[in-house]
C-alpha cells in the first residue's frame, strides 16, 4: 500500500515538475507564452496519462502487454499534445 502511495505521489510530482518547466521560461523569454488554460489542460493531460500508465500497471498481468498499452497511451498524448499545439490534424481544438 505504502508503495502504491508513493507511485502516486511520484506522478503528481513529476506532473508539477514538468509544468513549472514552461512556467520559468516564461519568466525568461517571450517565446513561451502560456495562459491558465494551457496549464490546466497540461496538467490534465500529463496527470491522466500517468494515472492510466499507473492503472494498466496494476491491472495487467502480462509484461509484453503493459509495454503496448502504454505505448499507446503515450501515442495518444503525444498526438493530442501536438494537435493542440500546431494543429497537424486541422480540427477546431488547434492552438494555431
């Protein structure tokens, strides 16, 4: 139990750790322009994802099973991150 506590407490510190990265740039150059919206969908992101990497690493058993599903858990990020970012897909939700 003690363990699993931890995990967790790993990954709402790393989800921390990455979105203060943008927040000290952004005290440091004009380049990175981020609003409260952005960090909360960041976080939610980051935060869901790792929730669910924590999930399936619970839940299944097989290891060549954990490696694809998460795999395509961060497949899905990755996409949603550059989608909101530079809109490669052309929906409405592009930040471009």
């Amino acid at each position: 139990m003690i363990t699993q506590n931890k995990r967790l407490t790993g990954i709402v510190l790393t989800v921390a750790f990455l979105l203060l990265l943008p927040l000290i740039a952004m005290q440091f150059t004009n380049e990175v322009n981020w609003s409260l919206f952005d960090f909360i969908v960041a976080g939610f992101l980051l935060l869901s994802t790792g929730l669910l990497g924590e999930l399936v690493s619970r839940k299944v058993n097989k290891f060549e099973h954990r490696i694809a599903i998460c795999a395509a858990i961060l497949a899905v990020l990755f996409l949603i991150w550059v989608e909101l970012a530079v809109g490669i897909f052309g929906t409405p939700f592009a930040g471009s």
